[in-house]
C-alpha cells in the first residue's frame, strides 16, 4: 500500500503541476487519488472498525465532491473536498491502527492532493 500511495502522490502533482488547472480538471486527477486511499483502507488487513466506520462516513462526502466535476460548478467539489473530505480521511487514516510508515505514505498522497487543491480553490 506505502509504494502505491507515493506513486499516486507523485504522478499525481506532475499532472497537475500546469499553472492554469480547471477546477473540473483537478478533480478529474484527484478524486481517483481520494477515492482509491479510501477503497485501498477498507480492504487493509487489520484496519480497526473505527476506521472502518469513519471511511463510511467520509466516502459520501467525497463522492459528492468529485460528482460536482461534471457539472457547472466543480469549483464546490474542490472546496469540499479541500475543507471537508480530505480532512476527515487523514483524521481516520492518523487514528488508524495502520504502521507508521504506511500512515506517512498515504498522509503524504493526502497532503499532495490538498497542495493541489488549495493551488485551484477560488
């Protein structure tokens, strides 16, 4: 999952590392990121049901967020997902029973994505 997470964070800021990034574009490249740390989390092998319970939680937020990417104001959906999903998947993913350098990997692909959303938020 460690190599995964970096992978995504890496090909993830090199896509979007053009000055002149649509808001629509910017989910289009981080809500895969998102969504996939969420799937990935919930299928780990010794994940707590806590944790469990706050992807479920987090999962709606974010998948309203990217659904606002095909609509006219995709600019909510990056701000949501800037103040609210993000956020909440790195509380669940900190409060994990994840090792530490599991939780450094996908913190780090978090933080990436959150760089690169706060670089479109109007």
């Amino acid at each position: 999952m460690t190599k995964f997470l970096i992978a995504c964070s890496v090909v993830f800021l090199a896509a979007c590392s053009s000055t002149q990034v649509k808001p629509a574009d910017v989910l289009a490249k981080t809500c895969p990121v998102v969504q996939g740390t969420i799937l990935t989390l919930g299928v780990t092998e010794g994940i707590s049901d806590k944790t469990k319970d706050k992807l479920k939680d987090v999962a709606p937020v974010v998948a309203a967020a990217c659904a606002t990417g095909s609509t006219e104001n995709p600019d909510i959906g990056v701000n949501i997902l800037l103040t609210t999903g993000v956020p909440l998947l790195m509380e669940a993913i900190n409060e994990s029973n994840l090792k530490d350098d599991q939780k450094q990997a996908a913190l780090i692909a978090l933080v990436a994505v959150q760089v690169v959303l706060a670089g479109t938020a109007p």
